[in-house]
C-alpha cells in the first residue's frame, strides 16, 4: 500500500491524502447535520486558557525498536502556541501499543533527524508521489514535517511501527480544525487520519484496511470525545476506498477540495463495536 486516504492503486489505503485550505462551500451530505459549536479547545484557547499538558515519548524510550533512518496541508488561520504540541489530540505519544492478527502496532510520532531519511524515501515511490506530491529532495518532505511539529499540536505526524519495525507514515489530525472543516459538516472533535504504507513488500497484504481499524479504534479509545473518525481519500483512488470500507468508514459524500476530489469517509462511534 503506497499511500492511504489517497492511496496509489498498489494496495488498498496504502496513501491517506491531505485536505487543503480554501474558499468555504457547501455541499449535499445526506444524513450530516451542521454543528456550529466551537470546540471546547479552542474556547479556551481564544480565552487565554492553557489545557494542562503532558511530555511525549520519545519512540525509542523503553523499547527495542530499530532506529528508521500531498502538498504541505495549510492550517487555519488561529493558531495560539501551546506549550505541549500534542494536546488536541489527547496525547497520541502516550496512546500505547495495540494488538492485531499480524502482531503489535504502535503510533510513534515523528521525529525528524531520526525518521526523515525513511519518509522522504517512502515519498518518492512513484506510486505515493502521485497522490502525495511530497518527491524530491528531503528538504520537501522536512518541510510538510516541520510545519506540523511546529504547530499548535492539531496534526501528529506519526511512524507506524509493526512488531518492532516502522513500515507506514500517519498523519493524525484534528479534521474539526482543519481546512477541511469548510468542506463538510465537522462536528467538534472530529479525528482525521492519513496513511502511507511504505515498503512496497508490505502493500498488497490488506494491511490497509486492517491498520485504519486498528487506528480508528485507538482513536475513539483514546479520544473519548471524538464521535467520528474522517478521512479524505481522491475519489479515483479506489483501492484506499476500499480499505476504509474494510476498516468500517461509510462513505459520506464526495467533496471538492483545492487539490482532488476527494471521497468523504466516516467511521462512527455508536457502530465501533458492531464491525
């Protein structure tokens, strides 16, 4: 699987694409309803508050793990500074390992003088190049990294690390404050995911579809607020749609974002334990 969400045709979800920034439009979503609440983060965040925080792991901390040596996604305009990046996503350094029937997975967010010699390689596989648009020199794919590790902890560029080995790329995003929010009806909380599964000896084993339910189901685990996880993936992508239907998304819409069009996926909470 080259890339999830905007996947190459090599695997299913193999790329998760990214979602954009642009002019606010509407569009038909059947049973979605609007919900213009503010999230309560950035209530609090408006009023000067600070969530009280907590230090991420360091990937290699405790564990035996080998060292792994689309277009940036623009962010919303309000951007206060945090003191600890991961906030708004409940912590994702400390969401733990998850057991699944091809062995133990684990969500490690990035660091970039460790693991951007394996991304950017993974970037410039022609079959993820095509829907991620992060090929050429490292300094590419640094970028889209740093802009994210940056920033005010409301996207998590994670290493996918499967028994012992990093083999994919996530981004774990807050979609309810994101660009994509002015293209569907977010709720507060909303969760996005990106994936990018890297080896090309990993793609083709369904390990899509299976690593989005895993990740899915770490998030409405981990996010007890969260009711929904989202996901974008290019229309013409339909492997990657396909692995978010194994995983339990329901496609939602189809939405026109600045750079594809792009398939609404929805993986709600009330049917976690039915799929």
């Amino acid at each position: 699987m080259a890339a999830a969400g905007s996947a190459p045709t090599a695997e299913p979800a193999d790329a998760v694409g990214h979602s954009t920034g642009a002019d606010p439009r509407t569009g038909e979503h059947g049973e979605d309803t609007m919900d213009l609440r503010l999230p309560d983060e950035l209530l609090a965040l408006i009023a000067g508050e600070e969530p009280d925080g907590h230090r991420a792991r360091r990937w290699d901390q405790g564990t035996a793990q080998p060292s792994a040596s689309g277009t940036p996604r623009r962010h919303l305009s309000v951007r206060p500074a945090l003191r600890h990046h991961d906030d708004l996503l409940d912590r994702v350094a400390d969401w733990g390992p998850a057991d699944t029937t091809v062995g133990v997975f684990h969500l490690v967010p990035v660091r970039v003088e460790r693991d951007l010699p394996l991304i950017s390689r993974w970037m410039n596989d022609p079959a993820t190049a095509a829907f991620w648009e992060l090929s050429g020199p490292q300094g590419v794919t640094e970028d889209h990294l740093r802009a994210q590790l940056a920033g005010d902890g409301r996207s998590v560029p994670c290493i996918g690390v499967l028994d012992g080995t990093p083999m994919s790329y996530w981004e774990i995003y807050r979609a309810d404050l994101d660009p994509l929010a002015r293209h569907y009806p977010a709720r507060p909380h909303d969760t996005g995911v990106h994936l990018l599964v890297g080896a090309v000896a990993d793609r083709g084993r369904g390990l899509g579809g299976l690593l989005l339910r895993t990740v899915a189901d770490l998030v409405l685990a981990r996010r007890p607020s969260c009711a929904r996880v989202i996901a974008e993936p290019d229309i013409r992508n339909t492997p990657s749609i396909a692995a978010f239907l194994t995983a339990g998304f329901r496609f939602s819409a189809e939405v026109d974002l600045p750079a594809k069009r792009a398939a609404l996926m929805v993986r709600d909470r009330p049917l976690r334990h039915l799929l």
